[in-house]
C-alpha cells in the first residue's frame, strides 16, 4: 500500500513535469488574460479619447444590469448589450435545433445501404473545413438581390413578386438568413458526429424488436434515441458554445445590421472594444459573455448530465 | 417484396437532396468567379459561365496579393500546430498513461479552456503583444492561437495514447528506457494516426480563424487569408467575382484535404472535443 503510494507520488512528480510546458502557455495566454480582463473591467478607459484609466468598481456591471430593466439614453451601450444578447441566445437555440434535427436526419440516412455512401460521408466534411469566411461571403452571393440565386429561385416559384434583399431589409429576413448560413455549414459535422453514435448501437436491438413486432416509429424512439443521448448530447454542448461565441458569420455576412438586428455578443464586443475603443466597458462584455458560456456548459453537463469524458477515444480506425 | 423499389426510391431522393444541399453553393461559388463586372449583378442571373473570365483568378493574385495571404496563413497554422502537438503531446502522454493525482481536474481545466470565447483574451494580449512589438508578427497570430488548439490537442492525442496498452511503455521502462523515450520510441509510433489527425484539425482551426486575425494584425502584408477575405465584404462595391474566386482559390486545398484524409478527420472529431 505504501509502495503503491509512493509510485503514485513519483509519477504525479513526473507528470507534472511533463505537463508544464502546456500548463505554462494555458497560464499565460488563456488565465492571466482572463483575470486582466476582469481587472479592466472595473475601470473606465476610453483609449480612443485619453490614455487614463479611471477606477470605477463593479459600475459596468450595474449599468449592464440597469440597461436590462431601465433602459437609459445615456447609457446606450447596455441596450446594445441586451439586444445583443437576445440576438445571439435565439440564434443559438434556433440554429443549433435545426442543425440538431436535420443533422440527425441525415446521419440516419447516411446509415442506410447504398451506392456510393463513402463518398457521401466524406462530402459531408467539406462545409465543415472550409473557413466561415469564405462560406458565410458565398451566401451573401446568393441571398442578395443583385445577382443572387435565391432571389431568382424564390421568384419562379412564386414565393416572392419583388427581389428582396434579404440581408439588408428587415432584421427577421437577414437573421434566417444568418441561420441558413450556419446551418449549412455545421449540420454536416452535427450529421457525422450523430453516425458515429448511431455506428455504435448494437443491431441485435433492432432485430429484437423486429421480432417483437416493433414499428419503425417505435423503435426510433426506444432503441435510436435513447442510445444516441450520450453523443448527441456531447455533440449538442459544443455546437451550442460555438454558436454562442460565433464571430465570422455575422461579421462577413451582415456585418451586425440591419439595425442590429444580427449583431452576436462577439461581434458586439469586438465593435465596442476595437472599434470604439472603449476597453473598460469592452472587457465587462467580455466577462459576461464568459459567464454565458460557463452557464450554458454547466446547464448541459450538470442539468442535462452530458459527459463530454465519456464518449471519446473508443474508435481508432 | 414488390413494395420494395418505393423505400430505394425514397432513400435515393433523400440522397439527392443533400447532396445538392450541399453542393449547389459551391457551384454557385465556382460561377460567380467566372463571371464579368457586368454579369455580376444581373437579374435573373446566369446559371452557368457564359463568357468564363479566367483572368479573374490572374487578378487576385497580381491586384490582391493572394499569393502573400496563403503564404502567412501556411506559416501561422503550420507553426501554430508544430508548437501544439510538440509540447501538447508531453501534457498528452502524462495524461494518458501516469498515474497522477488531480488529473481529471487538469483535464477538465484543460476541456474548459477549449471552450473560452476568443475575445475574453484580446484586450490583455493586445497591450502585452504591443509592448513587445510582435504586432504584425507571425508571432502575434501563433501565441493566441495557442489557446484553442492547445486544448484541442492535448484532448486528441490522451484519447488516442490511452489505446496503447500499458504494457508496451511499462516494458520499455523496465528496460530502463526512461519516460521521454518511452514516448518518443513507443507511443509517437503507435499512436502517429492520432498525432496526424491532431495535426490536421488544429490545422484547419488555425486556418480557418478570423477574430484574431481582424485584431492582432493591421498590416494588409501580413493579413492571413480569411481576413483578406474579409476586406471585400462591408462595402456597397463588392468585386464579388474576385471574392468569389478568392475563395475557391482557399477552399479548393482544403476539400482536397478532406478527400485524402477523412479516414483520421472522423477519427479525430469523434474522439476529441473538437470545434469547428
């Protein structure tokens, strides 16, 4: 027993040692920054007016809290802030349902004999690996009214009278376009993650209950779904983190507009922070928008019980 | 068995669908660069090439320095990966085979850390980077690149060395083979596959990233492509056939990538908690 400890001991020793270079650059790029940037965020500094910093305590989060119930003229950047976050909070819930449910329907085709399946599987990552620039620049091609296939599409078949410009006309039309964007790109990865889980479900269930007289339907809902949760759910936190932090996406393809209407919490940030220069302000938006991200990964693994340990590292092919 | 054609069908239909799903974009992608400043913006527009302008993909790389941008972004994500599987795969290895104390703590600190938002980091690492003048450096792009494919890595790779049995490193360390050869002689041969497929995602991660990139480099020579892509977008003018060609240009290595290395791609996406 006490050798056992010992051994333990001297391997923990070793491990570390064999860790700190990786524990060293996590420190000094990820954790120190973070703790800066909560340090900033206690301060007013508007470098693109003057260099000082003036002490104000937790100011920027009580006026992000009072924009949330008295909306205030003066400060207009914690409306900004909440509609920013409402924006990003429905296009998470909204894209990654949609990626979830198509993603899974064609996971449960892909899982079908057929000819030429490999090359299917293997098409389904190139949404994926192409930059969220390039796509997102692709889209805006196509939804435009200048040129755009869309338009063009929609108008033959006799959805549309006029050309729209979908992402510059109303907030509702450039935010399903946002949502049609990314859902083009990310259900692909949803699809493949989804198959790999379903790959992994004993076919002796479903000739049980075959035997058992079972529906399709039914054996969807009791054997499909309820072994699928791990993965799924797995699959399920990190599309909502990204979706959540996305970026690109409404950068390239709106740039915020119309009237904020697709402005994400990043982008926003970036804006207040970069653009305006306003760094004090900048890094309590990014403190919260921190605090939404460990919120939503706690929600999953604590609240819906999704284990992002445990279905990893079982196929190595 | 007469009903059967009615499912083929149905199934074949459904395949269809997504791959034109997919596919059409692309096409409509590959059109777009082909075409004139006076075919661009024409309603109804052509579906195919009329007049294939190939000199358009002369243009981006004579007029827009393309060939500058895939040459930063080639250095940044190829250093950005050297830097993350050399020194991830030591926190790897401590992780997949000692027995230590805290290490689901350090793995979950580290699978935390893959989840941050980007700009938590900017404002700190902007002052930090301008103090010591690696703005508009490669170095500028590399560092912060770290904190998402560091994580990444480390959580690929402990995947992949946990399949290797404990025997083969114990029996090598009997022979009194210290830890780093066990690794270097055992483990990096057995588990290349998976340092491959570590090395392809963080690759295209890094590749692929804009934030970053929009923030730590203001130098239109040392832009990285995503952001040169960027720079059409945001105007009333946009040169989309040059957009347009620019990015088939960009994406055309990676599906070729995708084609030749999907075997380790899925491997490497199922096994670690990757993003996109």
């Amino acid at each position: 027993m006490k050798k056992r400890y010992s051994r333990e001991k001297q391997e923990t020793r070793m491990g570390l040692f064999f860790l700190l270079p990786s524990l060293i650059v996590i420190v000094l790029i990820t954790f120190l920054p973070i703790g800066q940037t909560f340090f900033r965020s206690l301060f007013r500094w508007d470098i693109k007016f003057e260099s000082r910093q003036y002490f104000t305590g937790l100011s920027n989060y009580t006026a992000i809290f009072q924009g949330l119930f008295s909306p205030d003229e003066a400060l207009s950047w914690t409306v900004s802030f909440w509609n920013s976050a409402w924006v990003t909070f429905l296009f998470t819930i909204i894209a990654v349902l949609i990626e979830t449910v198509v993603g899974l329907l064609i996971a449960l085709i892909i899982n079908r004999e057929f000819r030429g399946r490999g090359l299917v599987r293997t098409a389904t990552l190139i949404p994926w690996a192409i930059p969220t620039v390039a796509s997102a620049q692709m889209w805006r091609m196509m939804f435009s009214s200048q040129g755009g296939v869309i338009n063009d599409l929609a108008k033959r078949l006799g959805f549309i009278t006029e050309y729209v410009n979908f992402l510059g006309d109303s907030t509702t039309t450039a935010f399903w376009s946002m949502v049609t964007a990314d859902a083009w790109k990310t259900i692909p990865f949803m699809a493949l993650l989804l198959l790999a889980g379903l790959q992994t479900i004993p076919l002796q269930l479903y000739e049980a209950a075959r035997v058992d007289g079972a529906s399709k339907w039914r054996q969807f809902f009791s054997i499909t779904l309820p072994m699928l949760k791990p993965s799924l759910l797995v699959a399920l936190i990190f599309r909502t983190l990204d979706t959540f932090k996305a970026f690109d996406i409404a950068q390239v393809l709106t740039g915020g507009g119309p009237a904020s209407g697709t402005e994400l919490l990043s982008l926003f940030n970036y804006k207040l922070m970069i653009q305006q220069g306003q760094h004090g302000r900048g890094s309590a938006v990014a403190i919260m928008l921190f605090i939404f991200t460990m919120l939503i990964a706690f929600f999953f693994i604590k609240v819906l019980g999704a284990d992002p340990y445990a279905s990893k590292g079982k196929e190595l092919k | 068995m007469r009903k059967r054609w009615i499912p083929r069908l149905l199934l074949t239909l459904a395949v269809l669908v997504i791959i034109v799903f997919m596919f059409f974009p692309f096409y409509w992608l590959f059109i777009m660069s082909l075409k004139g400043d006076l075919d661009l913006y024409k309603m109804p527009p052509d579906w195919i090439a009329k007049n294939p302008r190939w000199d358009n993909y002369k243009t981006i790389f004579t007029d827009h320095n393309l060939g500058q941008n895939l040459q930063n972004s080639f250095i940044i994500a190829f250093s950005t990966t050297l830097i993350s599987v050399l020194i991830g795969s030591w926190a790897a290895y401590a992780l997949a085979k000692f027995r230590m104390r805290f290490k689901s703590l350090i793995l979950g600190v580290i699978l935390a850390v893959s989840m941050f938002p980007g700009i938590v980091v900017v404002s700190p690492l902007y002052m930090q980077f301008s103090d010591l003048k690696i703005i508009n450096t490669y170095w500028a792009l590399i560092l912060p690149y770290l904190t998402f494919s560091l994580p990444m890595t480390i959580w690929i790779l402990q995947s992949f060395f946990k399949q290797i049995p404990d025997a083969l490193t114990e029996a090598a360390v009997i022979d009194g083979a210290g830890p780093m050869r066990a690794l270097f002689q055992i483990i990096f041969p057995l588990a290349a596959p998976g340092i491959f497929t570590a090395f392809i995602l963080t690759f295209i991660g890094a590749w692929n990233e804009l934030l970053f990139a929009s923030i730590f480099i203001t130098d239109y020579r040392k832009f990285t492509v995503p952001r040169a892509l960027t720079l059409f977008s945001g105007q009333y003018t946009s040169s989309w056939q040059l957009i347009a060609a620019a990015s088939v240009v960009i994406t055309l290595p990676l599906i070729v990538m995708v084609l030749l290395l999907q075997k380790w791609i899925v491997a490497g996406l199922t096994a670690g908690g990757v993003k996109d």
